[in-house]
C-alpha cells in the first residue's frame, strides 16, 4: 500500500511520530552504500540517498543538557529503510550498547543516518529498531514548525541510548498518535503526562531528565520501540484507529 501511492504524493499525519510523504521522499536502490557493524550485535546494509549537513543545531528547553549529535563531520547520510509492523526486529527486546563504543564514536555515522531518515519522513522520533537494528537507540526533534502547528515547544536533535523511563505521578494525557512502522494509521493513544528518563547521551555521557507533555509523549513512544512495543499496545479502545489518508 505504500508504493501503490508513490506517485499521488500523499500526506499523512501521525500526530506525534511521524508525517510522511510518499512521493517526495526517496526512491529506494538495493546495494550496499554503507555497512556498519557492532562487536557481534548487529551488522546493516544501508540503501541511501544522501544529502550532507553543515550546521548542528543547540538543544534547548527540558534537553538543553542533551549536546547535540555531531552532523557536520562526518560523509554523506543515508536514507535507511523503515521496518514495518510485522517484522520481528519490532517485537523484540533491543540490546543495550556498550558505553565504550558510544564514546569511542562508533555510532555517530549511524545518529546522522537516523536523523537524515526521521526528516526524509518528517517523523519527531526514530527507533533502533525502526530500522532494522535491534539496539537501544533512538533519535528526536521537534522542529519549528511542527511545534508551531502543535502548539508545543520545539526540541533540537539529540539522541540517547539505553534509555529507560517511569512515571512521575499518574497523569495521562491522550492525543493521537502514530508511527513510521505503523504508516497511514493513527488513533488516540495515553501517555504519562511528566516521565523522568535516564540514558545516555550521543557522547556516552549519563543524562537523567525531567520531561513533560509532548517531549515526553515522543520519548516514550521511542523508549517502547526499544522494548518491543508499539503504540498500538497501549491503545485502550482500537475504535479510535483510523486511516490518515484518504484512499
């Protein structure tokens, strides 16, 4: 269904994962652009269009401790290929990565590539195992626009690795939600209001935050990608699922 509708240049809107646009997004070549490989964990094949990236943008707001990613040093990114619900790599428990490989630098090439594919889809957050790899990283930003269009406030790019999170008081806030993994659907989902996270960050270093409403929205929607979970999970009443297209 999704290559049915490359060339109508659809839109969808996921609420708080993703927006995609089929027709202006990528067209995919199989081969090998790029291999990356760590320890024994996982090894992947990237299929890319790359586009490079001269500035870092400066977190702010509930992150501002979270440097941002280094993406101006490194060679062209690559578009990487979204799994898909069904796939297994969604519905397993991700592996933590060694602290010594984050600071060494071994995952920088891999945050600019995820990042590069969380804009090519216009997604706020992206997840190991959203493409194909089954480690606990995810990426996220919220940019001006989509804040402005949300009402929310807007975060830099950042990333985080074996990351997890809890609950600060009870509040639920529910809005609608949907995926990249999880394309042209969408349907009302609760997430806690204020949730505190702990990880690490793009340079190894340990990050203990503090975040709320949409941040924190984002944060667990990528955090239970990471444990084998998508949001469908935690929708209480699937008649709110609807399509985010019109077919």
């Amino acid at each position: 269904m999704t290559q049915g509708h490359s060339d109508t240049v659809a839109q969808w809107h996921s609420g708080t994962v993703a927006q995609w646009r089929s027709g202006t997004v990528a067209q995919w070549r199989s081969g090998t652009v790029a291999q990356w490989h760590s320890g024994t964990v996982a090894q992947w094949r990237s299929v890319a269009v790359s586009r490079p990236r001269s500035t870092a943008p400066q977190l702010h707001g509930s992150t501002a401790h979270l440097r941002p990613a280094h993406l101006c040093y490194f060679p062209p990114m690559s578009i990487l290929k979204v799994s898909r619900l069904g796939h297994p790599v969604l519905r397993e428990k991700a592996s933590d990565v060694e602290i010594r490989d984050i600071k060494a630098g071994k995952f920088k090439q891999l945050i600019d590539d995820m990042v590069e594919t969380m804009h090519a889809y216009e997604g706020v957050g992206l997840a190991g195992p959203q493409v194909h790899l089954p480690l606990r990283i995810f990426v996220f930003e919220v940019q001006d626009r989509v804040a402005k269009r949300r009402g929310v406030k807007q975060v830099s790019v950042g990333a985080v690795f074996n990351a997890t999170y809890e609950p600060i008081g009870t509040e639920t806030i529910t809005d609608w939600e949907g995926c990249l993994s999880v394309p042209f659907l969408g349907g009302e989902t609760p997430r806690y209001k204020r949730i505190r996270v702990r990880g690490f960050d793009h340079d190894g270093e340990a990050i203990d935050l503090e975040l709320e409403d949409f941040t924190a929205r984002i944060f667990q929607h990528e955090i239970d990608h990471t444990d084998g979970h998508v949001y469908l999970d935690r929708m209480p009443d699937l008649t709110t699922l609807a399509y985010t297209i019109v077919l």
